[in-house]
C-alpha cells in the first residue's frame, strides 16, 4: 500500500477510540515523529480475570483431576505434623517416666510429686501418658517416624503428578488464545492496523500472552494448593487446640487488609508497566525499521532521547509496581511472626499446666508455620497476578476489537474468468464528515489495462482498496463479471486478483517459495516461466544457491529492484482475471523497467489491468486513462484524447517534463 492516500486516511483512526497512539497515515508517526500518549486506563480487575478463567473451562477434566490430586497431596502433607507430634511425645513422655521410680503408677507418682511441693511438676505429668521407670520405647517412636517419611513421600509424589498435569492444562490454554489472537488478526479490518504500531501488536501477541503464560503457570499451582492447605491445617490446629486455632485465625482478616490495600495501590502500576511495554517495543521497531533514515538525517540522538524517555517512564511504572506488590509479602511475614509469637506463648503455658501435651504444642506451631506459609504465597502472587490480568486485558481488548463484515452465508461467485470490473455510483468516506469518493461509476471490460493517475491524496490507491474489499462501501456496489463482490467470499475475490505493490514485501524463505507465494501448487517448470518473463531468472543465477538463496525477513540480501521483479514474478505465476499494478516499477533502473513493461504487456493480456502511476510516461499504452482529483474522476480518455483535450491530464503531464526541459534551455 502506498503513502499517496495518507491525507485521507489519518482521520480513520479518529473514527474509533483506542488506547495505542493514533498513527499518521498508513506508514505511522515515521522515526523522527512524536507519540501521543494515551491515558491511563485503569484495570478491572474482577470482570479480566474471570473471562482469562473461563478460558480453562475446555480442560475442567484436567482441572478436576488436578484439584483431587492436589487434596490428597495436602492432606498427606498436612497429617505430618501431628504424627511427629505423636513421636516428641513417645520421646518426651519417654524421658520423663525415666527419672521417676519404677514400679509406681503415674497417678502415684503425681501425687508423691504434690506431696513434696512440685506441683507444676505434677500438672505437666498429668497431661501426658507414661509409665514410670519405662524410659523411651524407640521402637514405637521408629514406626511413627516410617510413618510420616512414607506421608511426605506420597505428598511429594502427588504433587508431582499435580504439577504435570497443570502444566498440559496451561499450555494448551494459552496454545488456544494464541490460535485466536492470530484467527482474530485475519479478521480485523486494515483501519485496526492504520491505528495500531506494528511494536504494540506484536507486545500483546507476544510478550502479553507470554505473561499469561507463566501467571497461569506459577499461580494455578500455588493458588489452588495454597487454600487447600489453608483449610487442611486449620482443621488440624482445631483438631490439636480451638484456643490455639482461634488465635492463629484472628490474624487472617489483618492479612487480607494488609494485602487488599498494597495490591489496589500496585494494581494501576502494573497496567502501565505493560502498556508502556508495548509503546516501547512500538518505539523501538519504528526506529529499527527506519534505521538508515536516521542516520542519514541525524536524528539518531533525538530516537535516542525518546528511547530514554519511554524508558524511563517503563522503569518507574515496573519499580513502582514490583516495589509495591513486594511489600505484600514482609508484610505477612511479619504478620505470621506475631501469631507464632502468641503461639509459642499460650501454647507453652498449656502445656505447663498439663492442659497440652508439648508434642501436641510443637506440631501446632509447624502448623501456625504451614498456616502462615501459604497466605504468604498468596500475597506474594498478587504482583504476578495482577501482572498476568493486566497483560490478559490487552489480549482481551484485541480480541474484542471490531472485526471486518463477515462475509455473505449463500457467497455468490461469478461464472468464468472474464475480469470484467465495474463500480456502480460508488461512495466512499474514511471519516463520516469528510467526503472522498462520491458517486463514482466506471467500467473496466476484461483485457482493458485501466491506468489511474492524479495528484497526491486524490484517491488512487483508495479506490484499488474498494476493489479489494480492504474496506466496505458506504453507498454504491462493485461487481466483478456481473457479481456484486460484498456477495463474494474475500478469499474467492482475492483469488481472482493480483496486486503489485510499489512497497514491495517478502518473507524468509527461498526465492522460489516467494515467487509460488500465490500459487503453492506451481510446478517447477511454472515457477521457472514466471521468473523468466519478468528478468528475475538473470538475476537469479548469480547468486550462490540460485533459487535456493534463503532471503532474510527484509529481503535485505537482493536489491530493491530485485524485490520488486520477485513481486511481479509472484503476480505472473498467480495468474489473475484482474491485475493491480501500483507503481509496479517505481525501484527497477530504466533498460530493466522497458524489459518489465513488455513482461507486464504479457501479463495483463487476457485480463483486466489497473495501473497506478506517477511517472506517466509509462502509461502511454493504457487503453483508459482515469484522472482523478478529491475522489472523483475528472477526466477519462487515452493518452492522446486526454492530451489533445488541455485539461487535467494535459496539466499533470507538462508538469513532469516541462521542467527537465526548461533546464536544458
């Protein structure tokens, strides 16, 4: 697509309020240009997250087996502390019975320990199950130690088997929303891309979806062990001591204020991490791409500035929301100090007075521990969690952008190859207050080569994005050998036509995969023909692999020129009924483009031709010559009627050569 439209289609980007800065024209703000910054948007949180949920609900069998596997892992794990508990008990009840005569009952021995004054002696043997003079019975506290290595074997196991299980679950989830994201870029009409930097595309297609990942990742794992654990240990302690559980309780509604009002501050911080990351990969592929143009108009120190400006800004939302959200977790841990703390105290004052055993002490403390631990987590995933909503949020706002018409259910498509174009009283506007195309009717008959010429912004190349329905009509139809095209699939249509574009484009690959780009099924002997009708075939062999040679993603390693003929060479093989040439030549030296012009005579042969031009020299031959001024046509003739008339056309065509002329007087 050319630049020559850009006065018409920058107020496209107005039509519909987006958050990326609006670009200037199809080619952007350009590397020396300004960004305008968008304001900030502020997450919501709630509504994100549940839709990135919804997107599991295809793996709820997974999901389910991931959760029983999770409970068994906790429960196993959570049964530890108690029967270790058992076993400090055996061991201290062990060492008590052992300095007491042997041969007594403990009840005896209780009350000998009152009868000489030591009482709180007495109260802590009452609270504990022993037989004087036994000592410790290692053989019991050996069972219960096999025991437990055997729990916290099966938990590690479980929660291994957990984990693989969540991590197909989570890449096949993400393996969808990257399906959709590119299905979805398909379906978006190309003023979603005027409007958009091709850097922040590629942020929330890669590095946003990538966050998703590894959010999903880390958290579902964590998350859902971490409540179940939660509410395993909190059995337990009310199993082991309700005075003990209802003190370990009380810290949680301070946890959970603690974290709500640390994760609201670094909420907003977070969303702005990210879209300043995707104003900064925007800012650095627009200066990568125009890499040359800086420097040779030194402006590499002005990119620079901006580089560091929109680095900066990218620094302190990052600090700030990283700095923020890591409060969260010192902040529980100092929490859960506090609640060990009274633990160890009362707990300790329990088993003085015979109330608790200190087995039963100990195991609870690893579960103010276990208790604490998990909540911990909790608050150090909301920085991760937050990050991974904000990111989903950007996917999610490419996803629900507004997709182009779709096409018709009962498609019609036209009989026969006959190329036969015409627009019937056509409107066209980019913005609703701004007219541009206005009640145009023409008629190309098939092999008619139909050349379209006019001043910058007159609505050349438009015109050429109607016929392929790159944008919708407002009024007015266009139909293709008697069929209106909006009643044709865009696949159908587009396959009945070839563009050549003056901005040439290749992708990594083989020249022969380029040329076949629109014919993947060409033989070896048509790839061949293509490329020796349009001069690529002279070329060709004087590179070292011929047309092996991989070109690299800019197609850096030929000539401009050499682009240009493989894009002509691709649009010989394809074959089209009607063919679009926009400046198709613009980048070939003059012998190469006399030899193209006669390459593309062939090519247009048999076939309805649209040529847009700026040098009018090489549209002499055309069979119809369109002027075109503000959108519509204001003249129409050959070449010599057009010039014999001394209107618009005979305007444009001094202007070109009246000026070498002069100078050679």
């Amino acid at each position: 697509m050319t630049r020559e439209d850009s006065a018409q289609r920058t107020p496209a980007a107005e039509q519909t309020p987006v958050r990326t800065p609006v670009r200037r024209g199809p080619g952007g703000g350009g590397p020396f240009g300004g960004m305008t910054m968008p304001g900030d948007k502020s997450l919501n949180f709630g509504p994100s997250a549940k839709r990135l949920a919804a997107r599991l609900r295809p793996e709820w069998i997974g999901i389910v087996l991931v959760t029983l596997l999770a409970v068994v892992s906790v429960v196993f794990a959570v049964l530890g502390p108690k029967l270790l508990g058992n076993a400090i008990n055996l061991v201290f009840a062990g060492a008590i019975s052992a300095q007491l005569p042997k041969g007594i009952t403990q009840a005896e021995a209780i009350a000998g320990l009152r009868a000489h004054g030591q009482g709180q002696l007495a109260d802590l043997i009452s609270g504990m199950t022993l037989t004087p003079g036994e000592g410790i019975d290692f053989t019991a506290v050996g069972h219960v130690l096999m025991w437990v290595l055997a729990l916290y074997i099966a938990s590690s196991l479980f929660a291994y088997l957990q984990g693989y299980v969540l991590n197909g679950i989570t890449q096949r989830t993400v393996y969808r929303l990257r399906q959709d994201v590119e299905a979805k870029i398909h379906r978006l009409p190309l003023t979603y891309f005027d409007r958009m930097q091709r850097g922040e595309l590629l942020s929330r297609v890669t590095n946003d979806i990538d966050n998703i990942s590894q959010t999903l990742q880390q958290t579902m794992s964590q998350l859902l062990t971490s409540l179940l654990t939660v509410i395993g240990v909190t059995v337990m302690m009310f199993v082991v001591s309700p005075l003990l559980a209802v003190i370990a309780l009380v810290t949680i509604p301070l946890t959970l204020v603690v974290t709500m009002l640390i994760a609201k501050r670094s909420q907003r911080m977070f969303v702005a991490q990210w879209r300043n990351t995707g104003e900064l990969n925007g800012q650095i592929e627009e200066a990568f791409t125009g890499h040359s143009l800086v420097k040779v108009f030194g402006r590499h120190r002005e990119v620079e500035e901006r580089f560091r400006s929109k680095n900066q800004e990218m620094y302190q939302a990052s600090f700030g929301a990283q700095f923020i959200s890591g409060l969260i977790m010192p902040s529980m841990m100092f929490v859960g100090n506090l609640m060990y703390v009274a633990i160890a105290v009362v707990g300790g004052l329990q088993v003085a007075s015979g109330a608790m055993q200190l087995g039963d002490v100990t195991a609870f403390i690893q579960y103010s521990r276990q208790f604490t631990q998990p909540l911990t987590q909790l608050g150090s995933m909301a920085n991760l969690l937050q990050s991974g909503v904000a990111s989903s949020e950007r996917v999610f706002e490419l996803l629900d952008a507004e997709e182009q018409s779709p096409d018709p259910e009962r498609p019609v498509s036209p009989q026969g190859t006959r190329g036969r174009l015409a627009f019937e009283d056509v409107s066209f506007r980019y913005v609703a207050d701004t007219p541009l195309i206005e009640d145009l009717s023409l008629v190309a008959e098939p092999g008619q080569t139909v050349a379209i010429v006019g001043p910058t912004g007159a609505g050349k190349t438009t015109l050429v994005n109607l016929m392929m329905r790159f944008y919708d009509l407002d009024s007015g139809r266009i139909t293709l050998d008697g069929v209106d095209i909006a009643s044709m699939t865009r696949h159908d249509l587009r396959d009945r036509m070839g563009m050549v574009l003056q901005d040439t484009w290749l992708f990594k690959g083989t020249i022969r995969e380029n040329i076949a780009y629109g014919r993947p099924d060409a033989t070896e002997e048509e790839i061949l023909d293509a490329a020796r009708a349009t001069y690529v075939d002279r070329f060709v062999h004087s590179l070292p692999d011929g047309y092996d040679t991989v070109l690299d993603d800019e197609g850096s390693n030929v000539s401009a020129g050499e682009k240009q003929l493989l894009t002509i060479a691709r649009a010989f093989l394809a074959r089209p009924s009607v063919l679009i040439l926009d400046e198709a030549t613009s980048s070939v030296d003059t012998r190469t483009e006399l030899l193209v012009q006669k390459a593309m005579s062939a090519l247009r042969a048999d076939r309805t031709s649209f040529v847009i031009a700026h040098r009018l020299s090489t549209i002499r031959d055309a069979g119809l010559i369109l002027v075109m001024e503000a959108g519509r046509i204001v003249e129409q003739g050959t070449h010599a009627e057009l010039l014999a008339r001394g209107g618009a056309y005979y305007t444009l065509y001094n202007a070109q050569f009246a000026a070498p002329a002069e100078e050679e007087a």
